[in-house]
C-alpha cells in the first residue's frame, strides 16, 4: 500500500514525507506489472494459506535464509515455495541474482563491483571468525556460552549480510565488527581512514541502481531497487528500497513522538512536499562553559527548545534551509540568529579538510544579530557536505561555535 510518513510533532511544517505517493489502484498495477516482468518472484502469503500483492525485497529473502542449504530449504510459511503449481513460484529472479554473485566470487568475477562487496564481507567475517573468543580484548559481547562458536560463512550468509549491509557479527553485540572497521579497509594513520569502506561502499550504491544502464533484466543486482525506483514502475524517489538507501527514506528528527499517516495525497499533511535530503545543523556547547546555550529555535526567532547536551544539533528539510529564521538563547540571557543562504557544497578531494566549506555572507545571514560580538560569532558558522564513515552516505553539515565566553548578558 502506498503509504506517506511526516513526523508528530512537525512543527511549523519543517519536515516533509517520506513513502510512496499516489492511490492504491495504481499502485497495485504497478506491482503486478513489475511482477510479469520478473515473473517467478515470490510473493507473500497469508495465513490463510492465500497468494498476496505483497513483494519481499532481497533482504527478506536472503536474511531469512542464511542458515539454509538450499534457497527455501525449509520452506518458508510466509512465501510462495519454489515450483511451477498453484501457489508456487519459481523464483528465477532470485536464481539468477545468485548466479551473478557466485560469477563474480570466482577467480575471473564477471562483474567486478560485486567481486569488490564479496571481498569487503569475506575480510569482515575473517576477522569476525578471528575474534570471536576474544571478548577480553574486543569488548564485541559474544554470547560463546550460547553460541560457542562463530556461523560458517556459506553462500546464503554471504548474501544475507551483504544484500543486508549489514556486519558479521553473529551472536555479538550489535555494535560489533562494524563494517567500517574492517582489517584493510580501515587505516587510522590516513586523513579519511574509512576511505577504503567508502569506495567498496559507493560500489554497493551503484550496483543497486545498475537496472539504469544493464540491458540484460537477469544481470540486475536488485530488480526490487528497480519497482521502488524505477520510471518504468513505482518510481518512488523518496521511500526505502534497498537495507542502506538512507539518503531517501532515513529520517531522524528532533522531539518527534509519533507519525502523521497518509494514503492517496499529501495535502492534508503539516508539510504537503517531499522530504528530500537532511542539513544538520550542530553548534558547540561545553557543559561546565560559563556562557552556554540552553534554548535553540527551529523556523522561529523564539528559542522555544530545551538543548539536549548530549546531542546538541538539530536537523532541516533541504527545502526548508533557506527560508526559515534560527535562533539560540545562552544561559545569560542573549538571543543569537542566523539565517542560511544556500545548502553546503559536495565534498571534494580534500576531505576530511574544511577547503571546500561555505562561509561568510555569501552563505550566512547575521543581520538580525546587533551585538557585535554575536555579529561576530554568527559570521564564523560554515557550511560543508561530509562523509559519514559509518556507511559512506553524504551529509549536509552547518557548524556553528559555542556561544562567545567574553560575552555579557
């Protein structure tokens, strides 16, 4: 079903949706449209024992089998098992999204991307394997009084965490064996440490999306990305299609509650338009300084918000960046604003550098600021697009410092 998300409380209509827009009509067309194409995905079934319009993605199908020796060796009530009877389905899609990776795991991979992504989890289970019993050392939690030792790395496994992007760490603490951390992809003595990661991860991204340029529909890394995105089916920009398509449906906002729920039209929504990307805007804060900020105002020349010290930045709609007033309140009283003037540049070769940052008045707007010093102080925020090295993703980032220590209230 064709469903939007907008954060509860969405105060002054900051945020956008997420999801999929449009009826359910069409929307279920559109799925069995993309269903004859791929024909022989599984669909789901209902407890009932009846074939539902529903799809898994990838993630569903390889996570739930990674302990498989065939690809629905058991049978999964949930899922259409494989055959050609009512009710069956024979799953060449997924057969043949198998045969891709087993082609380019080999010695002479056909598709060098791939090839890339099975050496990255190849390396990270090697040193999941490695460390397992090494809890003294690793702090990773491994339950080995449960799990005595670490899952064999079999086909279905390799699939399942690398379709997942998610580490091998079976067992441990979820926080265990990241992905970025993994042995010769992770250098701290380089200015971009996680660089390695990145560029396997930039790899994964594009593999996703290779339904754009591949001619041949049995080449396709992921068909699902193709029915979220695609033109030719839903071609939803800003829902989830893929385990680390963050850059369009993560959202993580500040003070949210709950969830505004929309079928059919975004208009009765606080904010009708998409979400598009996110600008975090953080700003410096020392607990024990003697001027600090307590208050911050997001879309408001009022700081009507308690500052977290623990996570002292808020988050933006890119649609939003430019028109909305900011505002923060010190603990003596003072009242600073800033306006933004356009969203951060990409980053560039220099990275992890500042070179390429956005500053001045060009990119800030101070005039609402009378006070020198905080005149001062609002000239000094930039801007900037970063890496995160957790997942490779971009971010856009406004700085702004901790309020002046020299100031009087």
């Amino acid at each position: 079903m064709p469903i939007l998300v907008e954060p509860y409380p969405n105060k002054h209509g900051i945020y956008g949706w997420v999801g999929i827009n449009g009826d359910v009509a069409p929307f279920t067309a559109t799925v069995k449209k993309w269903l004859k194409d791929f024909a022989g995905w599984p669909q789901f079934v209902d407890n009932q024992g009846a074939t539902d319009d529903k799809v898994p993605s990838p993630i569903n199908l390889f996570i739930g089998n990674i302990f498989n020796t065939g690809l629905d060796d058991p049978a999964r009530a949930d899922l259409q098992p494989i055959g050609t009877g009512p009710g069956q389905a024979s799953w060449a899609p997924i057969t043949a999204m198998i045969k891709n990776w087993k082609d380019s795991t080999s010695a002479n991979p056909a598709d060098p991307n791939i090839s890339a992504v099975s050496k990255l989890f190849v390396a990270n289970y090697a040193n999941y394997a490695a460390n397992y019993n090494n809890n003294d050392t690793t702090g990773w939690g491994c339950n080995t009084g449960t799990f005595p030792n670490p899952i064999d790395y079999t086909l279905f496994v390799a699939l399942g965490y690398a379709y997942g992007w998610t580490p091998l760490n079976y067992g441990c603490a979820v926080t265990a064996n990241q992905l970025y951390n993994t042995p010769g992809y992770y250098d701290p003595n380089k200015p971009n440490p996680t660089a390695g990661y990145q560029k396997v991860k930039n790899q994964f991204d594009n593999l996703q999306i290779n339904y754009q340029t591949e001619t041949d529909t049995a080449k396709f890394f992921n068909p699902y990305v193709d029915l979220i995105h695609g033109a030719d089916y839903l071609n939803a920009q800003y829902a989830y299609a893929y385990s680390v398509d963050d850059g369009v449906g993560n959202v993580q906002v500040d003070g949210a509650t709950g969830f505004y729920l929309a079928v059919g039209s975004p208009n009765n929504l606080p904010n009708p338009e998409p979400l598009g990307s996110l600008v975090n805007i953080t700003f410096g804060y020392g607990a024990k300084d003697n001027v600090r900020f307590v208050k911050y105002g997001l879309c408001t020349d009022t700081p009507d918000t308690v500052v977290n010290p623990s996570y002292t930045t808020f988050v933006v709609s890119v649609g939003k960046i430019t028109s909305c007033p900011y505002s923060l309140l010190d603990n003596k009283g003072n009242i600073y604003y800033f306006g933004i003037k356009k969203a951060p540049n990409p980053p560039n070769d220099n990275y992890p550098t500042q070179a390429n940052k956005l500053t001045g008045s060009a990119f800030v707007d101070c005039k609402a600021n009378k006070n020198p010093t905080i005149k001062g102080w609002c000239n000094a925020i930039f801007g900037q697009l970063v890496i995160d090295g957790s997942n490779g993703n971009t971010q856009n980032v406004v700085i702004a410092g901790a309020a002046p220590q020299n100031l009087a209230p």
